[in-house]
C-alpha cells in the first residue's frame, strides 16, 4: 500500500485515513520527494516551510 500525504500540512500518513497532525482527511497518493524533519524546533528548513513537528513530510503534493 502506497504512503498518502495530507493535502494540508504534507505530511506522510503511512496507516489509517486522518493525519495525525492537522486531524485532515484529505490525503493523496500523489505526492513527490520527502524530507524527515527530526528536531523541528532547531531546524532552519522546518521553520521556512512551516512544519512545527517532527516527522516525515511531502515536498510536493497535489489534491
């Protein structure tokens, strides 16, 4: 079974249909690219995109 990515926040939601995040459930199979957010508070990247929790999310989604 493919990973889906939520059409909100991005992130990838690897069981159920809701994302553990933004509680969403508009998720999609069709996303590309990851990036693995491990400390978000320190990390340059998670602050610029706007991730405030680890975890692994989509770079591009569509939905």
């Amino acid at each position: 079974m493919a990973d889906k990515a939520c059409t909100n926040c991005r992130k990838i939601v690897e069981k159920g249909n809701t994302c553990p995040i933004c509680k969403s459930n508009e998720l999609t199979t069709s996303w590309k690219g990851m990036i693995i957010i491990y400390d978000s508070e320190n990390s340059k990247l998670a602050k610029e995109i706007e991730i405030g929790s680890p975890g692994k999310y989509a770079i591009r989604v569509k939905g």
